[in-house]
C-alpha cells in the first residue's frame, strides 16, 4: 500500500513525431480538393496548328488576367489539326460562353496595325472573348486571326463587293475621311457570285448611314483624265497603304436609318457609287459642243439660282467609238437630286416645256475664275430652243444654246489670236514699219529743204525793205528830220526856263510894283 502511495503518475504528451503525418495528410487533402473539386473546367480548342504553344506554359488570359493554362497538346483524331486541352481556374466558368472566341496571340504584321509585340519575350499565349450567349461550352474553335471591332459598341452591317479585288479585314470605313467603322471579316457567297463582307458600324456614328447611303473602295489615289484637265488627289498615308471604304451618300432624300445585319453594295469607285446611288432619279442628256471643256463629273445643274442637280456621266456614249467622230457632239448626262417629291414635279414641268421647246440650257459660269462650269436651265416662252436629237438612249435631250457674255468673248478672242500667224503678221509688219521709217526720212528731207528757202526768201525781203530807195526809208528819213526841226525850235524856250522858272507862269514884261513912302 506504501508503495502504492509513493507512487507518481506520469503525463503523457503527444510526440512531435505525429505532426509529420498530420500535416502531409492535410496537405492530401487540400490537394486532392484543389485538383478534384476546386479546379475549373477542361476546355478542348482545336486549331490547325500548335505552333507556339507549350503544355505547362502557355496561359490562358482575359483582359490581361491569367485564367488558365494548357495542360496538354494532342493531335485530333483525324489528324487535320491540334486540340489543346485547357484547365481554367476556378470561378472562371461564366467566360466559357457557347459564342466565346478564342485566338493565339503572337507578333503580327498587318497593313492596318503591328500587333503582339509583348509576345516576343514572353512567348505566345491564348487570348478569350467572353461571349453573350446564355449557354456554356467547353468545345472551341481557335480563330486564324485577331477579331476585330470587338470591343465597339456598333451596329453590325455587310457589304457585298462589286470590285476587282479582295478588301482586307481591318479596313476602315470613312465618312468624309472620318472613321466610323471596320470591316471584320469576309466570306464568299457561291450562290450569289459575291464576296460578303461583315463590317462594324460605330454607334456614335452610325446616324451618319442610313438605307439612302451608297459605298465604294477608296484606293488611295485618285486620278482621273477629264475634258477640263487631269484630276489628281492623294488622301492621308495610312489610305495610300492599305485603302479604305468610303460611304457617303448623293441624293437630296432622307433615308431609314440602318439596321442591325442590314446590306448594301459596295462599288469600285466613286462615280461608280454616285451613279447607282442616283440612277432611279430623273435624268436629261445635254449635247456639248467640242470647244466646251469646263463641264465635268459633278458640275452642278442650276435653275432659276437654285442646285437642283448634277453631271453624273462625262461623256456618256453610247458606244467608244463615238468618241473619235469629231463631228458628234459629247453627251453630258445630268439627273435632278432633290427631294423624290421635288425631283417627279420637275420631271413633268420640264417634260412638258420640252415639247413647247421652250427649255434650254447654257454653259453658265460659276465664278471669275473657273467659268463655264455650271449648266444652267431657262424656261423663256418667248425663246425657242431646238435640238436635232431629241432622244438619246432613251432618255430626253435638253437643248443647248450658247450664251454670249463678256468671258465667253474674251475666249473667243483668245481662240481667233491663237489660230493667226503670228510669224507671217511679224514679218509683215517688220515689213511695213521698214517702208514707213524710209518715207519719213524722205518727207524730212523735203522739209528741211522747204523751210531753209522760205526763211530766206523772208529774210531778203525784210533785208529790201530798209533799202535808200524803199518807201519806208524815206519815211523814216522824213519823220527823223521833222523831230530835229521841233527839237530845235524847243532849245530857246529850254534855256529860258533854266534861267527864269516863274515866266512860264508870270509876264517878264511886268515889273513887281514896288511900295513907296509918302513925305510930309
């Protein structure tokens, strides 16, 4: 019992050796949690090539943020292309969208931008596009190229292309050389013979298109060769590289405005587009003389001071070889682009004083400096005007009368100056100025010769004249000696008044009298 007493308990601790195993069986765990419940979705991409990408490394990013990585990289099973499989994180599933794209990005060098730069050290990586679907997928296809207009807000249209040539993705599509959508990608309709083209529409702009707007390919330089002279014009250098759509639109009419996936045409050019875009509105053939090269593509046609239209085709012929007759005149085609109201109610005035030959049009000038570049439209019931087509290719001709002013007398004048012989009218005049310089001379000769002798023929009768024998010498002579005579007879008087000044007033006969004293 003592010994029971005396006895001491023991605590017993818990080794240290136990937290080994503890701590790698939590470890399990969190493994096991994060590799089995807390990872995010395998996702398959299959592209045609695996080039750049590397199972462990290659990272899947969103907005710059890493949200996955390729686990591995496989063959398909027919051999025609690459499937990466991709673990994306956790939390990452509402980015897997059924209409989500993805794409490699890598240094690329485009004609519209320079892209993936930062790759070059960094390696290639997979970029996401979170889609707007309301359905998930984990089954994708890799994009060839980068998507564009992505993140614009805009209205998406297609373009069907009526060119020569492919437009690239990325072209920009201009409004008066303002940006204000792109073409993102293009496809080819077999059933319509045409290439489509989806573009992007910004919302800001897209007010500035509507159903009325007409597209055509800005290929960046314009030149053209018309009867006024060569029009060249460059646009900026970014268009001179790779081009540009341009989208404008010619009629006077206000269009709907556009709606989501609406379609229009593009055409190769400008006058191209402006004719399409008007060929539904009326339209008047005018034949210009051949001496008349100030009317061009986009002259205005003016009736009573208002634009009411405009040259869409110069010349218009009904076959090229009219162009080489120099004898026929060059059709001018115009068309009325005011409102459709105003454009039908033009139509029929102008029908109806065609048939009264009482429409006309003249070559009007716009200004002092580009004149004759104006079609101007008169209505005078007391003028007839005639034509000797009054139909050509269907469509009705507006007579052509010439205005006389003082700028068309001024070319005419400069025309008949041109056609003279300048030399032959030089020589002729060398000619005549030789001739006229010889008769001069003579004529001075004959008159010298005349003036010597009538000056001394004057100077020897004035010479006569004072001869002894002449009546006025003897006149003289007899006037001399009358004033010797009376210059004679004044010399008494003269002493005298020296003498005695009060005599020519007082007698000298008479004495003063002199006062006496009287005696007593």
């Amino acid at each position: 019992m003592d010994e029971i007493k005396n006895a001491k308990l023991r605590k017993h601790k818990i080794s240290l050796y136990w937290l080994v195993p503890i701590v790698a069986l939590i470890t399990t765990v969190l493994l096991i949690w994060e590799n089995s419940f807390n990872k995010g979705p395998l996702v398959s991409l299959h592209m045609e090539d695996a080039s750049g990408i590397e199972a462990g490394k290659t990272v899947v990013k969103f907005r710059s943020v890493d949200v996955g990585v390729v686990e591995s990289v496989s063959l398909s099973k027919d051999f025609s292309g690459a499937v990466a499989k991709i673990r994306m994180y956790s939390d990452t599933d509402e980015l897997l969208n059924e209409d989500s794209l993805f794409w490699i990005v890598k240094p690329r060098i485009q004609s519209h931008s320079i892209t993936g730069l930062e790759t070059i050290l960094s390696g290639s990586y997979i970029q996401i596009y979170k889609g707007k679907s309301d359905k998930n997928s984990t089954e994708f296809v890799c994009l060839k190229d980068i998507p564009l207009g992505l993140d614009e807000h805009g209205i998406p249209i297609k373009l069907f292309g009526h060119t020569t040539g492919v437009i690239p993705n990325g072209t920009q599509i201009n409004y008066k050389g303002f940006n204000i959508g792109i073409v993102v990608s293009s496809t080819y309709d077999i059933s319509k013979d045409d290439v489509v083209y989806n573009a992007l529409i910004k919302k800001s702009y897209s007010q500035l298109v509507n159903s009325n707007s007409v597209f055509w390919v800005d290929s960046g330089v314009d030149f053209s060769l018309t009867p006024s002279g060569v029009n060249f014009s460059i646009p900026n250098l970014e268009n001179i590289i790779s081009g540009s759509i341009n989208v404008n639109q010619f009629t006077s009419e206000k269009g709907e405005p556009i709606k989501p996936n609406e379609s229009f045409d593009v055409y190769k050019d400008k006058v191209t587009a402006k004719y399409e875009n008007l060929k539904d509105n009326p339209k008047f053939v005018i034949l210009i003389d051949n001496d008349i090269k100030n009317i061009k593509v986009g002259s205005k046609v003016n009736f009573r001071g208002l634009d009411i239209g405009q040259v869409i085709k110069m010349p218009w012929y009904e076959n090229d070889s009219e162009v080489f007759d120099y004898k026929n005149k060059i059709p001018a085609l115009i068309v009325l682009d005011t409102d459709k109201e105003s454009s039908l109610k033009a139509k029929r005035v102008f029908s109806k004083n065609l048939e009264n030959k009482t429409l006309c049009a003249q070559i009007d000038n716009a200004s002092l400096i580009a004149p004759g570049n104006v079609i101007k439209l008169t209505i005078d019931p007391h003028n007839k005007c005639r034509s000797k087509k009054i139909v050509y290719r269907d469509i009705a001709v507006i007579p052509l009368v010439k205005k006389t002013d003082m700028v068309n007398e001024l070319q005419l004048f400069a025309k008949k100056l041109n056609s003279l012989d300048l030399n032959a009218v030089i020589n002729n005049l060398n000619s005549s100025l030789v001739s006229l310089n010889s008769t001069l001379m003579s004529v001075k000769v004959v008159t010298d010769s005349v003036n010597k002798n009538h000056t001394l023929e004057n100077l020897n009768k004035i010479l006569n004249s004072y001869n002894q024998n002449s009546e006025l010498y003897k006149s003289l002579l007899e006037i001399s000696n009358k004033l010797n005579q009376s210059l004679n007879e004044l010399n008494p008087t003269i002493k005298k008044v020296g003498q005695k000044s009060n005599s020519l007033v007082f007698s000298s006969e008479n004495k003063d009298i002199e006062p006496k004293v009287s005696k007593r």
